[in-house]
C-alpha cells in the first residue's frame, strides 16, 4: 500500500488485544483501526468476544495484553494490561461516548440532568451552555418534550435515545455503541437505528457491536467478524455480506438472516 | 402536689429539667447518629472495596460490637474510653482531665451505630444496579466523584428504612447513659421520680416524650425516603 492521499487522522486503534477471564481466553489477539469518520460494525455470535472488545477499547474490562491508542495517544499499561495512569484513562474516556445495551441512565435524575452531569460536574462546561446543547441535542433525538421526565418512566427507545444524547453532550471525539437495540422491543428498534444512522450520517467516528445486519451493512464503512475470540473476516460491508469468504460467516450470516 | 404540678415548668415541678433532659438526649443521639454514618460510609466501603486486612478489622468490629449487649458495650467503651485518653495524655506529660459525659456519650454510642450502619450501607451499595455506575466510569468520572454523585444517591432509597431504624435506636440507647450517670432524659425522670415518689406519673411522661421523637423522626424519614425514591416506579402491593 501506498501511503500518497493524506489520510483522515486515526481515532481509535488496538493492536493484538487479549483479554481473558480466569482461564477462560475471550479474545486472542485482536486489531481495530478507526480513522475519524470511520463506521466500524463488529459482529458475530453470543461469545464471540464483540463486546468484550469493545469494552476494552475504554478499559471498562482491563485487557490482559495488547496495545490500544485513542487519538494517536497511546494508553499507558502495566505488563498485566492494567492501566497505569488513572488520569489518562478518565480524561480518554471523556473523548469516548459509550451507549449501552441496557442504556444506564441515572434513574435519580431527570433526563435533562442526565445529559449536563458530566460535562458540568466533570468537564467544567459552564452550566448554561451544557443545558442549552443538552436541549439541542434532545430535540435531535426526538425527545424535546421529555427534558424534565425520569428515565423509568419512558419507553426503552426514548431511554436509549436520551442515553445517546448524553453520550453526545460530551463532544465525544468517536461512539461506542455496545449492542445498543438488543434490549428494546422490535417495535422501539427502529426510532434508535435512525438516531444512529444520523450520526453516522454527520459522519461521526463510531464502533458498533450490534446483531443488526440489515443496519450494519448500511452504515458501517468497515465490518469485523469475530468467532471464539478471533477476527474470521473483515472487510468493506458489500464484501463481507455480499460475498463472505469464509464458511463460519457464511453460516453466521445465514443463522441470523 | 398533683401530676400536672410535678411536670409545671418552673419549681418545684420539673418541667424544665425533663426538657433539659430530653435535649440533652436528642443532642447526644444527633451525634452518635452522625458519627456511626461516617463510621458506616468507611466501613461500608472498606468491607467492600478494602484490602484484606481492613476487611478482616472490619469483620471483628461489626461481629463484637453487634453481639455484645449494648449496655455492656457502654459500659466498657466508657469506661476504657475515658481511662485511655487519660492514660494517653498522662504519657505525653499533660494533666488529666475530665471528659464530659456529653463528648463520652456521642464517642461510645456512636461506635456502636457505627456497626450497624456498616452493614445497613453495605447492603445498600450492593444494590445499586453496575450499568448506573458503569456508566459514570464510562464517562470519565473520578472515584470520589461518582460516590458522591451516582452511589450515594442511588444507595440513598434502600438505606433509608435500615437508617431509620438506627436512629430510632440512637434515641432510646441513649437512655443507656443513665448508667454511667449522665443527666439525659432517663435519668432526670429516675431522680424526679424517686424524688417525688410519682413514678407513675413521670414515666410517663418520659415515655411520651419518647414517643413523640419518635413519631417526628417517622414523619421526617418518611419525607426523605420520598425525595431519595424520586425517579422510581412506585411498586405497591410487592
């Protein structure tokens, strides 16, 4: 390959990543690169390692080996894989905006407070410009109105919505979507995958975990198969969906068609 | 002299030495409650996130303290505190002094509130759901932070009623004080009593005045258990 037209600088990248519970080895030896505007979709079944993997990517789970870099700035690991500088790992998580899959709204506070907590208490946004992108984004997703509800007192697709906008209320520099319609109802699936559409649309850098393909194939510029901890397949979606090379995906794509 | 002339407040009723009492009690309870929550958020948080040997003091501070009778407890804690202050100040080169009663009362029951409360917040934090503080992580919050801002309130409404409890507890061990001779309700009420040979009359009295803390006390938890519970479904009936 040659490296001529100047390449969209690199969000997200991990470099041969293993991750194992006890004994049991989840991933083994996995690699990921988003450059910004990138739609990188995982997919693969229950045990696949897909979620593990992206949990990584923000040390929710603390991979046991591997490197991984946000924004060109490498995360700072001891040998066993634990981060080094708790610091480092909390202002990179601020740059990443998780949503997941049982959305995690604080149920003590209103939507609206939801969405401020941590660019106020955190980012030290001024309190006034946080409520008003708080309130912009709302009325992008849908849920104008519903600033001052409980989050248990909405549907799961206004839940996921509103847990959208808060992850967006931080000006991530690239989403993390952890199976993010696997929780809702079929008839709630669709208001969510058109929130997130949207963003891939504005061309947001994003990772999607989802058992979505009909989705994935649209929106995702770049999609990962994993099977028992391992990248089987990856690709352009046309390629990968159109016509996957191996027979584990072949079978996958047919099990869940 | 008839029973409404013993509780008068001037002298020669005792009024305002029951009040007194009953002041002096609320105060030490206030205290001792106090101290055993911050007692409680360290031992619940070292029970539970603590390394091996914090676990281990811990484990032998919640088990003696709350198999012990309390009237003991009191007994020795206020005794053993107040011989050792002593002790520790006689060994620096400095004068023995007396402890108030006040400042022995808040120490010792405080201790013993401190044990249970442990427990009582243990549970609680357990169960606040991971996704709620999973997410605050997620979002780059530091430690102290997201204690402060997701788990205390998240374990707030599960607390409450175990805390309730405790401070209801609070109020009446410190009759317990009586023992080591410390003027709160109970004892005032025993030397009007037995001064007066109108038992009957001023227990009473002294049970109501119980009585009505705690049905104020019942009142206010009540109210904060409706604030810490906002956002919940309400589940009757379960």
């Amino acid at each position: 390959m040659k490296d001529t037209a100047a390449p969209s600088p690199e969000a997200i990248r991990v470099d041969e990543l293993h991750k194992s519970f006890g004994a049991h080895h989840v991933l083994k030896g996995v690699s990921l690169r988003a450059c910004e505007g990138d739609v990188v979709a995982i997919i693969g079944g229950s045990g696949s390692g897909k979620s593990t993997m992206l949990r990584c990517i923000n040390f929710l789970e603390t991979p046991s080996s591997g490197r991984i870099s946000i924004g060109g700035e490498d995360v700072a690991m001891r040998p066993d894989g634990s981060p080094l500088n708790r610091k480092q790992i909390e202002r990179l998580r601020q740059s990443l905006g998780m949503v997941f899959q049982s959305f995690n709204l604080w149920t003590h506070r209103t939507v609206l407070e939801n969405l401020i907590e941590v660019p106020v208490h955190v980012l030290k946004t001024p309190k006034d410009e946080a409520i008003a992108r708080a309130r912009k984004l709302l009325a992008r997703v849908g849920l104008a109105e519903k600033e001052g509800a409980y989050p248990a007192f909405m549907s799961g697709g206004q839940q996921q919505r509103a847990a959208i906008a808060r992850a967006l209320c931080m000006e991530p520099r690239a989403m993390l979507f952890d199976e993010p319609t696997s929780a809702l109802d079929p008839e709630l699936v669709g208001e969510v995958l058109q929130v997130i559409r949207g963003l891939a649309d504005e061309g947001r850098t994003m990772v999607l975990v989802t058992h979505e393909m009909k989705f994935a194939r649209e929106v995702a510029s770049h999609v990962i198969y994993l099977h028992n901890g391992l990248i089987e397949e990856q690709g352009p979606p046309d390629q990968l969906f159109g016509a996957p090379k191996s027979e584990r995906l072949k079978q996958f794509l047919k099990s869940v068609a | 002299m008839s029973g409404l002339e013993l509780l008068a407040w001037e002298a020669p009723g005792w009024g305002a030495a029951l009040a007194a009492g009953l002041l002096k009690s609320v105060l030490i309870a206030l205290g001792a409650f106090s101290l055993g929550l911050l007692i409680g958020i360290g031992g619940a948080y070292g029970k539970l996130y603590g390394g091996p040997v914090t676990r281990d003091l811990l484990a032998v501070y919640t088990t003696i303290v709350r198999a012990v009778p309390e009237l003991i407890l009191i007994l020795i804690l206020y005794f053993a505190f107040t011989s050792s202050i002593n002790n520790l100040l006689l060994a620096w080169g400095f004068e023995r002094i007396q402890i108030s009663g006040f400042v022995a009362g808040i120490a010792v029951l405080g201790v013993v509130q401190g044990a249970y409360a442990t427990e009582v917040l243990r549970g609680a934090i357990l169960s606040v759901p991971a996704g709620q503080i999973e997410a605050a992580r997620a979002m780059g919050m530091p430690p102290l932070m997201l204690a402060w801002r997701v788990t205390f309130p998240q374990m707030l409404a599960a607390a409450i009623p175990g805390l309730a409890n405790l401070w209801l507890i609070a109020t009446k061990d410190t009759a317990l004080l009586a023992v080591v001779g410390y003027a709160e309700l109970t004892l005032v009420t025993r030397q009007a009593a037995s001064t007066t040979k109108a038992f009957f009359t001023f227990f009473m009295a002294a049970g109501l005045l119980y009585l009505c803390i705690s049905i104020l006390s019942t009142l206010i938890f009540g109210r904060i258990e409706a604030w810490a519970r906002r956002g919940q479904v309400r589940q009757e009936g379960r």
